[in-house]
C-alpha cells in the first residue's frame, strides 16, 4: 500500500470515526495541546511580537515534529501507518460535535427555550449570547458552522493530503493557537499576531476548497458564487469571508451584520443581503446538512489528488530512469 492509499484509507477511517463517536469527553489531544501551549505560553509571554513568534514556532512546530516522529516510527507497517493516519484525522476534525452543538441549540430555539439556547452558544462560538435574541442566535450558529467547516475539517484534511500526519496535526496546532490567542485583546495584539498571521495563510486553501464545495452542494450553486464574488472581501477575515458568503448564498439567507464579543460590538458587513432572507432555525439544520456534504466531497477531492499526485510522480520518476 502506498503512501496515497495510506492517507486516503485513513482519513476515510478517521472521519468515519468522527462520524461514529464524535470528540471524547475526556483526555481529547486538542486539549491537551491547549493546556501545553499555555505552558509555554507562561514561560515565553512578552507584549512582543517576537516573542509571540518564538511561542508559535515551538507550539506549532512540536506538533508537526510530533506527528514525524509518530510517522516514521511506524512507516514499516502499512497498517499501522493507516492505524495512525485514521487516529490522527479523528482527533483533529470535530465536525461531527459541531453538528450536535448547532442542533442542540436548534432545538433549544425550535422549542422556545432561548435561555438554553444562550447557555449553549459558547459552547460554539465566542459571541455574548445575552446580546442576542432567537434570531440572532440562529445566525451566528449558520456562520459558526460555516466557518468551521472550513476550521475544523476541510482545512485539516486539505493539509493532511499534503503533508500526511504531520500535517493534520501541524494544522489543529495552528488553528488552535490562532483561538487562544490569535485575538486583538490587549494581552495578545502583539503576541498572538504570528499565530493569527499563520492561521491565515494555513487556512487559505482550505477556506477556498470550502466555499467552492459549498457551492457545488448547496441548492443555489449560482448565488453561492455570486454571494463569494461580491461579498466575501468585505468580511474582515480573509477566510472566513469566503466560506460565509458561500453559505449565505447556497442556502438563501443573509449573514454577517452586528455582533458582540465580550461586550465589544462590531458592525460587519451584511453578507448576501441583497438576494437572501434572514437566518430562521430551520436553516441550522440546513447548514449542518450541507457542512456534511462538503465534508464528504472534500475527503473525495483531497484522497482523489494526492492519488493522481502520486501516480503522476511515479511516471516522472519512471521517465528519469
């Protein structure tokens, strides 16, 4: 089995695993990570950032160098080598616990609850869930979903096509840090601007692999297109623009437009406000639906390109000799 048919078995293993069990309650890696980055956090923190550079070098990097080192130790066994590839996948996707945490408040909302629903929403996403009414809550789960989409699969697996293990996990370290402390706090303006600055450039295929397959899944193909054109630069996340609007257009609803984080209250641009309608809660379910279709094509396009990668390099290699 070669090292193509090791990533594309495993990752379908791994997503399956998603699918089946979702993330741990307990001992899950992506914590642990979190808790060893604070660590470091702790002994590195300057208002600096230089100092936010070296803490995104070594958090980063001890993940990639981790993941190399669990690679070669089994590159001999095919099976283990797909064992470790599905491991790996399932512990760094989480789309299978974003879709429970959008329906859980979902259903919170369909059922009238909205104290329950404004209990759940930071189990999502960062807003203040007390600023916002139902329809409110029901807008940032869609955009929540969309972006992780993008986050928390597609990016994971478009990385993981590329660079194997190393780069499923190199990815999760990246986003990860980017969340802890790639914000604008005054604590992390200048010591979390490498971090923010890597997840930008780290999530730039993915984002776009994300957008265009949400296009190809959705029911509007053409407004998913014509929302991504006009709107997603106005989105003041160079990748979250593009994967929101995509979504805005595909299911015919408007995104984007003010909210509040920790009392700070932003107005961004209205995402698809010219052809959609306001977000209702059966579009939760809706964007869970579609996020789920395009976590399925992308393990289809990324296991089908590093195939043909691979093929191609053996015929070049093949040509040489």
């Amino acid at each position: 089995m070669r090292a193509e048919q090791v990533f594309a078995c495993g990752a379908a293993a791994g997503l399956a695993g998603d699918l089946l069990f979702g993330d741990p309650r307990r001992g899950h890696p992506v914590a642990a990570f979190g808790r060893a980055a604070t660590v470091v956090e702790r002994a590195l923190w300057r208002d600096h950032r230089g100092w936010g550079a070296l803490h995104t070098v070594v958090c980063a990097g001890g993940a990639w160098a981790a993941g190399a080192l669990a690679t070669a130790s089994v590159r001999r066994s095919r099976a283990a080598s797909v064992a470790l590839t599905a491991a790996a996948t399932w512990a760094v996707v989480g789309g299978t616990s974003l879709g429970r945490e959008a329906r859980a408040i979902g259903g919170a909302l369909a059922a009238g609850d909205i104290d329950a629903a404004r209990e759940r929403l930071p189990h999502l996403c960062g807003r203040d869930p007390h600023s916002l009414d139902g329809a409110g809550i029901a807008r940032a789960v869609v955009e929540s979903v969309a972006e992780n989409t993008s986050d928390a699969v597609v990016g994971a697996l478009v990385w993981g096509a590329v660079g194997g293990v190393p780069g499923l996990v190199a990815f999760r370290a990246v986003n990860t840090l980017d969340a802890m402390v790639g914000h604008k706090s005054a604590r992390y303006r200048r010591f979390g601007w490498a971090s923010a600055r890597l997840d930008d450039t780290a999530g730039w295929p993915g984002a776009r692999l994300t957008a265009a397959l949400a296009a190809v899944a959705g029911g509007d193909p053409r407004g998913a297109v014509r929302a991504w054109r006009a709107d997603a630069a106005k989105h003041p996340s160079p990748n979250a623009g593009p994967v929101e609007a995509s979504f805005a257009g595909a299911l015919g609803v408007r995104l984007g437009g003010t909210l509040a984080y920790a009392g700070r209250v932003e107005h961004r641009p209205v995402l698809n406000g010219d052809h959609g309608r306001d977000v209702e809660v059966a579009d939760i379910e809706r964007a869970v639906r579609l996020s789920r279709r395009v976590t399925a094509l992308t393990l289809a396009a990324c296991a089908g390109a590093r195939l043909v990668a691979g093929r191609l390099g053996r015929a070049l290699e093949g040509r040489r000799t």
